[in-house]
C-alpha cells in the first residue's frame, strides 16, 4: 500500500485543538433531545434537570460539547420547533434558573453548551403571530409574517404553489370568528409555525437580542434551524419553488430556499457572536447543494455548517471516501472544520438504515418506516459501529446524537395513535414521522421507564431497550457504549491537527486514511476478510480474526484503528 492523496483541509489555526476559541473545529458534540432524554420531574416528558443529572455520564463518556434541541415554551407541534418565546424555558421542562443549573454543571465538567435557535417560523403560539391573528390585512402586525390573499374569484386558491415541507400546501387560510375566510399564511412546516419575514427590521433585531440573552447566560454557541430558508423571493407574482426531486438550484435562484441574500443576515449575526470573548459559535442546518454548503460555514457568518451527506449514503466504501474527500476540500475553502453526522432526531438511526435492504434506503427521511422490510439486525448494528468509528477519527466536529452510542436501532412499531410527529398526519399517514429516534432512551432496566423518569415516557419504549441500557451496556467490553467511550477517549489524546491523508487499497471496499502521528484507519466495507495492514491495534469497532495461516485479518464490515508509531 502506498501514500497516494492528501487531503489538506484549512491550515490548522490550532494544532493542539486546545485552545478556547477554536474548541468547536474538532469537538465531538453529543445531541440531546431534551424531552426524551431524562425525566427528572417525573411527568413524563425529559427536562433540564434531567439533563443536568447526566452531564457526569456525557463527561465519562467523553464528548466536548452538548448541543440541546429546543427546550423553549412550546405546544409541541413539531417536537419544540414551534417556539412560542424565545427567550425562556418550556414550564414543562424546568426554568431559566434550571438552565443557569445546567450551564454551570456543564462548563464545571469541562463542556460547552450549544442551544438550539429557530429563526425561520416561530410558533403559532408567539405574542407576535397572536398579535397578526388579531391585527387586519395589512398591518404592521402582519407584516413580521407572510400574509397573502389568496387567489381565484373567492381567494380560496392558496397563493402559490409552494409546498410544506411536512406535506400539503405551505398556505393556511385564516378564517375570522364570524365564518368568514379571510388572507392566507405561510408555513414552510407545520400550520403551526408560521414562517417570519425576515425583511422587516425588527424580526432581524429580535434575533440578535436573543442570541445575546443566551450568550450572556453562558451558552457557547448555536445550531441554526433551516438557516437556508430564511431569505425568501416574495416578489408577486410569487412564482414556482425548484420541484424537489431535482434538489435545490446551485445558483442561489429558488424562491424559498439558499437565496444569496441570506447571507447577509448570518453577517450580522456573526458580528454579535464576535461581541463575546470567546466568540459563541454557530452551526447552519442547510440541507442545500453541497457546493453552497460552505457558504453559510465561512468565518464571516456562522462559521460551520452541517454536512449531512453521510445519513444519505449507503454503507459503502467508494462512496464515504468520496464524501469525506469533497467535504473536507470544501470546509477548507470556507475555513471552517468540516462536520459529520451519521444520526440526528430527523433521520432513521444508523444501525437500522444499515440493517434495511439498500433499496429501502435513499431517503434519510423514510423515517420510521414501519416494520417492513425486516430489518437485520447483526448487520445493522456491524455496520452502524463500523461507520461510527470510522466518523469518529474523521478531522473535524463529530455530531453523535443520543442513544447512537448505545447502538439503538430506530423503534419502527409505535402505534400510530401514540405518534407525535407533525408528518404522521400531513401526509396522511403515507411516512411515519421521526418519532423512531425521539423515543426516551434506556437508562437502566430495573427502574420504570427503563429509568428515564418515574413515569411511563412520552413515546412508548420497546421491551428490547433493556438489551441496550446504559446499565447493561457500561462495563461490557463489547457494548457500543465501551466502543464510543473508549474511541472518544482515544479521540483526546490523538485528534490534531486537520489533515488527512488516503492510502491505496487493493479493493475498492477498503478505504484506510492516516491521520498524524502514525494514526491509521482503516475500514473493511465489504464482507469478505482483507489482510490487516501493519500497526499496533488500538480499537476495533468488531472482533479482529486471524486466517488459516494465522494471520491477522480485519473481518467485513468493521473499522480498526491503527497506531504505526
Ligand atoms: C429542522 C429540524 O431539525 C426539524 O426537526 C424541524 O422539524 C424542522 N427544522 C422545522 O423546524
């Protein structure tokens, strides 16, 4: 085998990853769904104090950072995502002094916060949609919201054609108490979040007053939800989104989504996330062509963006070269780190999109899906454990989300009178939502709700999370938590500086990288036995074999790490 490439990504501003400003560009961020995380209050649904009890257990398991979903007043229409104030917390979740709790036990134990900020819809439930609601057509109450009338003789044809993302028109008709319809709003989700006019100053003001308000009580950065969505071409007549299937236009000419202009809001932004010292950070969720991914990551703006590429592929060798390869050139042009991701609370979790036919498998967000087609499980969960230790010794920020360390597969059979998920009924019971990998994850077996809370959770947990507990996982050798806890460890010592660099195989299924320092990684994502290249073994993600003539091997579907030093 022979060094062949070098994938250089942006100079290492940092090379021993240790310095305060620059913590996010190789962190592992560890996702917490708060409502189904622990429940401390016992009422069913996680909260804060719940995740407070826990930052012993995220700081033993070895993560950097904790990145909350949305925890702020909300009805629920979309998981948290429908935020009714921005600057408070949900009262089913705890309060603003639960938060402080929770920043002080996190920053105590080493590791930064980064809350979630939903600035494309606020919920229905805001003082500012309540105060459209009941203001006129036309008023300045309106005007922070996209109000239309609609078209046709009777204004009963939505105003375009634009499409929610959950399924059904983006438009929703307001009807007055007295029976009478009147404008139509829009929402690129649920009816229940209504989409902002990010145009109007004061919608953009707003926004900087609360991420100052985090900032100030200590939060160290921000995921930005749907960050390609906020610029908007409300020119009339309002003309046809890019149909989907086609993905979005590289350049920047959709009407709703990735709009050049958006970009001059994340500008501001950065200039208040540069008010503090260190600077808060940020992260754009922007599903949008991989070319203008790194837009939105430039230094200049919100300084890192999601490169979600990896809950789309398939497990495959050629393939996740080629996504790491691409990506690591395109953070390097923005100067940002690149990030992966392999789960999150929108996609089916890994071991279970492994374990499906591939066929099942192009679209992350086939969500649930159902229990068809069978899904096989050893392969599912060797694979998932394969692909995750390759993510993790990848330079950049590891996203890993909660439970993805246990090795949960998505639970596929919740009945459909407990789903949650807003997608359930906007397509008319045609996909199943993502509740799968929002269900309250398994701390131990001999506590009620496998000792998430007191109470039964809030989405039903499946009698086979006792395979996967925390407290039957923690000490076993073989567990997917000792794997994720003994790769982080190793991820410590090892991850610096942010290069890479490929090794040739002699088969395509192999794909073997070298980090500095003699680091090597190298994954077999075929399934027949390939030769174990040189080096001492320093984790495995399956059990490491040896062939007839005794030499060692690296088994299909399993990832080593390698140390030549
Ligand atoms: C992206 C979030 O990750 C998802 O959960 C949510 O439904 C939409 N944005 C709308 O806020």
């Amino acid at each position: 085998m022979t060094d062949t490439t070098a994938t250089s990504t942006t100079p290492a501003a940092d090379p021993a990853g240790t310095s305060d400003r620059d913590w996010w560009r190789q962190a592992a961020v560890y996702q917490v769904y708060p409502r189904s995380f622990a429940d401390i209050d016992g009422d069913g649904l996680g909260d804060i104090a719940g995740v407070t009890s826990r930052v012993p257990y995220l700081s033993a398991l070895g993560v950097d950072a904790i990145w909350l979903s949305p925890f702020y007043p909300s009805e629920l229409a979309d998981g948290g995502y429908d935020v009714a104030d921005y600057r408070d917390v949900d009262p089913k979740l705890g309060t603003l002094a639960d938060f402080d709790a929770l920043v002080a036990a996190a920053h105590g134990a080493g590791l930064k916060i980064i809350v979630d900020i939903v600035p494309n819809h606020t919920s229905d439930q805001h003082v500012w949609f309540q105060e459209a609601l009941a203001a006129e057509p036309g008023s300045p109450a309106r005007s922070r919201y996209i109000f239309r009338d609609g078209l046709g003789d009777d204004g009963d044809v939505p105003p375009s054609t634009w499409e929610s993302n959950f399924g059904g028109s983006a438009w929703t008709r307001l009807t007055r108490p007295d029976g009478t319809p009147e404008q139509w709003y829009l929402h690129l989700f649920a009816p229940e979040q209504p989409d902002l006019d990010w145009s109007h100053p004061e919608v953009r003001e707003d926004f900087h007053t609360t991420l100052r308000f985090w900032s100030d009580r200590g939060v160290d950065g921000f995921r930005v939800d749907v960050a390609h969505g906020l610029a908007k071409d409300l020119a009339e007549p309002l003309r046809d989104a890019n149909p989907r299937e086609f993905g979005l236009p590289i350049d920047g000419s959709d009407p709703l989504y990735d709009r050049d202009e958006v970009h001059t809001i994340f500008e501001g932004w950065r200039r208040v996330f540069d008010e503090y010292d260190p600077p808060r950070t940020a992260v754009a969720e922007a599903w949008v062509a991989r070319e203008r991914v790194s837009l939105y990551a430039r230094p200049t703006e919100l300084g890192q963006a999601f490169n979600f590429e990896l809950t789309r592929a398939e497990f495959d060798g050629p393939a996740f070269r080629t996504i790491v390869e691409s990506n690591l050139e395109l953070a390097a042009q923005s100067g940002a780190s690149s990030t992966w991701v392999l789960s999150n609370h929108d996609v089916v979790r890994h071991p279970t999109r492994y374990g499906l036919p591939a066929t099942t498998d192009g679209d992350a967000f086939l969500l649930s899906g159902g229990t068809e087609p069978a899904l096989d499980e050893a392969t599912g969960l060797r694979r998932a454990r394969a692909a995750s230790l390759f993510m993790l010794a990848l330079p950049g920020s590891a996203y890993v989300y909660q439970g993805e360390e246990l090795g949960l597969f998505e639970v596929a059979d919740i009945p459909a009178d407990q789903l949650q998920d807003p997608v359930w009924i906007r397509t008319e019971h045609a996909r199943k939502g993502r509740d799968g990998c929002r269900v309250p994850i398994p701390w131990d077996t001999s506590s009620p709700a496998f000792g998430f809370g007191e109470h039964v959770a809030h989405l039903p947990q499946p009698a086979w999370f006792a395979d996967s507990a925390v407290s039957v996982e923690d000490g076993d050798p073989a567990s997917t938590l000792t794997l994720y806890r003994e790769a982080l460890s190793l991820r410590h010592r090892l991850q610096r500086g942010e290069e890479l660099a490929w090794t040739d195989s002699e088969s395509a299924d192999v794909v073997h990288f070298a980090r500095h320092d003699g680091w090597h990684v190298v994954t077999n994502f075929g399934t027949a036995p390939v030769a174990l290249p040189a080096g001492d073994v320093l984790l495995a993600s399956g059990p490491l074999e040896s062939d007839a003539s005794g030499a060692p091997v690296l088994p299909g579907e399993t990832t080593v790490w390698l140390s030549t030093d």
